[in-house]
C-alpha cells in the first residue's frame, strides 16, 4: 500500500470506531423528539392560561385613574365591603382577591397565594397611572408623541452595509457554539483514543506496520470527520427544530440571517473551521501521546487550551470591527474562532481572508508535522511523561 492509501485506511478504521449511525441517528431522534415534546409542552401551557378571578375593589371612588384591562381579571367595584372585612373575606375564601385603595392612590393587592396575574396587574395598573399623571399635564398629542420611538437610522455610507440585525448575531453566537461543539466532540474521541492504545501496548505493533506520521495522520483525517458527521447530525437536528418549533407553538417561523442565504461566506466559515479543527486535532494528538496515565496526568488540562480563542471570540462579539478583532481573525491561533465570527458581523478587507487561510493552513501542516515527531517518540514511552526538552528536541531533530 502506498503512502495515502495506508493513511486513508487509518482514517477510515478511526472513524468507524467513533462513528456508530445506527447511534447518532437514535441521539438525533431523541433531540428532536424532546425538543417537539418541550414546544408541545409549552403550547398547552400557553392556551392553558391563568384561572379568571374577580378582584374586589375597595375604595374605588379614591381612585384617581381608570382601572385597566388585565387578561383574565375582573374587577368588582360594586361591594360594600371595607378593608378589614375584605381581607377577612379573602382569608375566608368568600372573595378571590381584593384591591385595596389608599390615600395618594396607594394601592394593595390582597389573595391567599401568590399567582400568575399579579405581576401583570401590577404593570398595568402602572402603566394606567402614569397615563393619568401625564394626561393632567401635557395634551393628548405630546403623550402620544412620548409614546412613540424615536426612530434613528444608522447606515454606513463607507461600507455600503446595513447595521447588524439581532437575527445575525444570533447566528454568530451559533457559529460560535458549534466550532466549539465540534472541536471539543473531537477531542473527546481523540484523547480517549490515543491514551487507550498506550495504555494497551499495541503501538509496537502499528508502528511495525505504518509509520508515525501516517498513524498521527489518519488519525487527524478520520477522528476530524468523525466529529464533522456527529456535529452535522446535531446541525440538522437543531434546524428542524428552529423551523419546527414556531409552528407547533403557534408563532410565525424565526427569521433566517443574511448569511443562511450567502454561499459564499458559509463556505468560507466551513474552510476556515475545517482548518482550524486539523490545527487543533493535531496540536492534542501531540500532547495525548505525551501523557501516562490520564487519570493524574496535569497535561489534561492542555485540553482547554482551544477555549481561549473562543472566549475571546465571544467578548468580541460587540467589537467584531475593531483593531484587536481583526489582528486575532488572521493570527493562526485565534482565526478559525475570529475570523468566521468577523465574516458574520461585519465587513471583512479583501486580503485578510486569503492571508488567514495561508497561515492557519500552514499552522496546520507545520504542526502536523511536529506532532508526528512527538506521536513517535512519546507512543513508546512507558512509565513516565517526556519533558519539555525531550520535547524540543523531537520536534527539532525528528
């Protein structure tokens, strides 16, 4: 067998022991089937409502503003009752609630358990109040004009681009959270399967038949499609259920994002992510061959290295077209987090792109290469971890 053919065949035994169909479409059932039964669940709750009550209303005649329209409350202005035989009567059960009226249009709501209607009679009882304080002040037209939003258009005339609609970044948090769930899904399944083999003394046996590099290699290929199918699965899962959602809870289907329709930047979000999990895969396969025993091992922690980038990708989501944001969106190690983040939210200068890709993919290739050298060194070490110079000196001499 060639070379590639030999690296093929690792990838391809890699990825069918992570990769179980039969597995990731059940997990995919089961996700669409909870979030069905959860919007469902929601639905009945919606039309189920609050029970209707009839408050009773003491004092009325102090009142110094209408009462307001709450959904599912009725007032009773017509009882005799004071505010001591109204409470008696609510501690009783012979009233549902009762709203006492006060001096200075102090108000008190009085019931024998908290409940859904109370906050929404708050507000509006409010919002009623305020209505009537304004209305002894200003003319009809200066409350409405107090009412209305003060529209500001924002255009960027340099740019030629639109302001950021809340839909998109929605979906740059997305792409966010699924660059995560796809690197860390990976490492998963690469670090269990790394340390298992030392711990199982079957590396002589592959290095007599395939080299390091080609180990390290298939390993990267495979175990990286593997975590593309699994993150794919989850993808579409969740696409139905964005669609699907709406319409079992009655509500029109959420808004789509620019870019759901722009090919050209999903593309390059997908290279740049595919990039930037082959420069983190083999970045941990070099640090798992490292490692004795990963049960007390302190190099474990190496594993939460790629969550740098991505955190500060997240805090650079309001500052997406800053200096900062654009020196991370080109620099290998941020850019696969950065970089699709920028290409969402803003406008991206035309040679910052090609230049990101130059670099992560030699980022890769380069630290593709140097894992190689540690994979087959550090895979026959037994009993204890290499040093940093042991290291080095690998990675410089081969």
């Amino acid at each position: 067998m060639t070379r590639w053919q030999q690296t093929l065949e690792v990838a391809r035994w890699e990825f069918s022991r992570f990769v179980k169909w039969r597995q990731q479409f059940v997990g995919l059932a089961l996700m669409v089937l909870l979030g069905v039964g959860g919007a469902f669940v929601g639905r009945m709750i919606k039309r189920a409502g609050d029970r209707p009550v009839t408050v009773t209303v003491v004092g009325r005649e102090a009142l110094a503003f209408p009462l307001p329209t709450v959904e599912a409350v009725s007032w009773d202005t017509t009882s005799a009752l004071d505010a001591a035989a109204a409470r008696a009567a609510v501690a009783d059960e012979t009233i549902d609630a009762a709203l006492l009226v006060g001096a200075g249009d102090s108000l008190a709501i009085v019931l024998r358990r908290r409940a859904g209607w109370t906050d929404r009679a708050v507000e509006a009882l409010t919002a009623s109040h305020r209505q009537a304080i304004l209305a002894r002040v200003l003319t009809p037209e200066a409350i409405a004009a107090l009412g209305a939003p003060f529209a500001v258009e924002t255009s960027l005339i340099a740019l030629g681009a639109a302001p950021v609609a809340r839909s998109t970044k929605i979906a740059a948090i997305v792409v966010l959270s699924l660059g995560l769930i796809l690197v860390m899904t990976g490492f998963g399944t690469l670090f269990a399967g790394i340390t298992g083999e030392k711990q199982h003394r079957v590396t002589e046996q592959m290095l007599a038949m395939v080299s390091p590099q080609v180990w390290i290699d298939g390993k990267i290929i495979g175990l990286t499609a593997a975590a593309l199918a699994g993150t794919s699965l989850t993808v579409g899962g969740l696409a139905f259920l964005y669609r699907g959602v709406p319409w079992l809870l009655g509500r029109s289907a959420f808004a789509l994002p620019p870019i759901a329709s722009d090919i050209g930047t999903l593309g390059l979000v997908l290279l740049i992510t595919l990039l930037g999990v082959l420069f983190w895969f083999a970045f941990m396969a070099a640090v798992a061959a490292t490692i004795d025993d990963p049960n007390s091992s302190t190099r474990t922690l190496l594993l939460f290295v790629p969550l740098i980038p991505m955190g500060a990708a997240f805090a650079l989501l309001s500052k997406a077209d800053s200096i900062i944001a654009q020196v991370l969106g080109v620099f290998p190690l941020t850019s696969m987090a950065v970089l699709p983040l920028r290409l969402v939210l803003t406008t991206v200068a035309w040679w910052e792109v090609p230049l990101a890709l130059a670099l992560l993919a030699g980022a890769a290739w380069g630290c593709r290469l140097l894992a190689g050298r540690i994979f087959g060194a550090a895979m026959l070490m037994y009993g204890k971890e290499p040093s940093l110079r042991e290291m080095v000196r690998w990675m410089r001499h081969g």
